[in-house]
C-alpha cells in the first residue's frame, strides 16, 4: 500500500470524528539474494524454526551491500 493511501486514511478517520490510527510505513525487507523482497515462497529467507547453523549459513551469504539496510530495518 502506498503511503499516501494509508495518510489519506487517517484524513477520512478524522473527517467521520474517529480518532486516527497511528501508521508505520517501512521499506520492504530483501531476500537472500538481495534483490527479491524476502518470501517465503520465493525461498530466500531465513526461517525462525530453522537450526542455528542454517540461519548462519543463510546470513553469511547475503551479498555485503544488503547487509547494511538490512541493519536499519
């Protein structure tokens, strides 16, 4: 959803006397591959059930230029 949609929202909450809803807009998190959004369909992401080898596996190889939006998310 695009963030305009979401502000106009909160402008239509406002204009009916309802109190608006606070909305948090974030980039989508990449995959694996550092290209794709990660999805589980896709199969570039790292699973919270998965062993803690794979997961160090699978975060070890995220290209280093990911790596760092990754942290600000």
């Amino acid at each position: 959803m695009e963030p305009t949609s979401i502000f106009m929202g909160r402008h239509f909450q406002e204009r009916y006397d309802e109190e608006p809803q606070v909305a948090m807009v974030m980039p989508l998190l990449e995959g694996l591959d550092g290209v794709e959004k990660m999805s589980k369909s896709k199969k570039n992401y790292i699973g919270i059930d998965e062993s803690p080898n794979e997961m160090y596996g699978k975060a070890m190889s995220i290209p280093d230029e990911t790596q760092n939006k990754s942290k600000s998310l």
